[in-house]
C-alpha cells in the first residue's frame, strides 16, 4: 500500500485521541494547525511502503534546507484513507527543496481542501497514527548519505547545518 509522507510536529498529535473534552464530531485543534494549506492544498510525499531509502532522502531534502540539525518528524498517510475520503491528490513538481529529483519525482498536493475535509484527514490520522521521528544523529546520518549519493550539495548547506552533520559524525 503506497503512502503520503507530510512533515509535522509530532507532539501536537501524541496524546490529542485521548482528550475527553472533544466532541465525537470534532477534532483538537492542534493537529489541524500541522495541516497547514496553501492555496487549499496540502504538500505531500508519495513512499511505497518500506522504502525507508526514500524517506531518508525526503528527511535530508528537508534538512539541509533548515537553520541547523535538528530532531524531523513525519506522519505516513495510507492512500487508501485519502482515496476513502474522497480527496482529490495530483502529482506536481515540488519545489524549494534541494534534491531535485525527489521534487520532480515524488511530490504530490492534496488539493481543493476544506475546513470539513482537513478536520477528517485529523480525525483519521489520529485513528491509526503512523508518526515517526528522527533525531538529530539520524537526520545527520541522512545528510551525510544524500551529500555522498550526490543527491545534495554541501555547498547548499548553511553553516549551521554542515557544523551539526560534523557534531554527529560516527567515532573511528
């Protein structure tokens, strides 16, 4: 089953099923504002299932555009729950990232979203959750495999980036 990669804040989904004060038609709000749309679209990742070579790749992508290493974290959505809902999911070039080929290859937008949909994309999600985080050696080690593969430049990287991938480099 192919999935949707979208990156998020993982602690504002841990723990947001278990609020009693949250009606059974509703969704906390937390989770709705790591949805964050553009134009009504939501940016998204399409990943087979196990290809954790390609979601190492979307973490350095996303890295190496950030101020310094730190902890990513990401939520896989199952397609067949976005196909379920009835939302729309067109593949477009993504754009900003430095990995070019992921961009071009592996970007989709959710689009024509509502308030009423991203609320149901919430309350799925916090159905079966498939969050995950990388910490700050994992997201050096991701760096440091994209630089080598040739699939990012380190010239690209800020100071603080290629400083934090040195940090985390493994001991000989």
């Amino acid at each position: 089953m192919p999935f949707l990669l979208h990156f998020v804040n993982k602690n504002r989904w841990v723990g947001q099923g278990e609020l009693t004060w949250v009606g059974d038609n509703d969704v906390p709000a937390d989770p709705v504002t790591n949805l964050r749309t553009t134009d009504n679209e939501l940016s998204v990742w399409d990943v087979a299932e196990g290809d954790e070579e390609l979601i190492q790749r979307l973490v350095a992508a996303f890295a190496a555009v950030r101020a310094k290493v730190d902890k990513i974290d990401y939520l896989l959505l199952s397609t067949d729950t976005v196909q379920r809902l009835g939302m729309r999911l067109i593949r477009e070039r993504g754009t900003g990232l430095p990995d070019k080929e992921i961009c071009a290859s592996h970007h989709m937008n959710l689009t024509e979203l509502t308030g009423k949909s991203v609320c149901a994309l919430v309350r799925e999600i916090l159905l079966s959750p498939r969050l995950r985080r990388i910490g700050p050696p994992g997201v050096a080690a991701c760096l440091r495999q994209s630089i080598e593969a040739g699939h990012i430049s380190e010239d690209t990287l800020s100071p603080k980036v290629r400083d934090g991938i040195a940090k985390h480099a493994p001991q000989s």
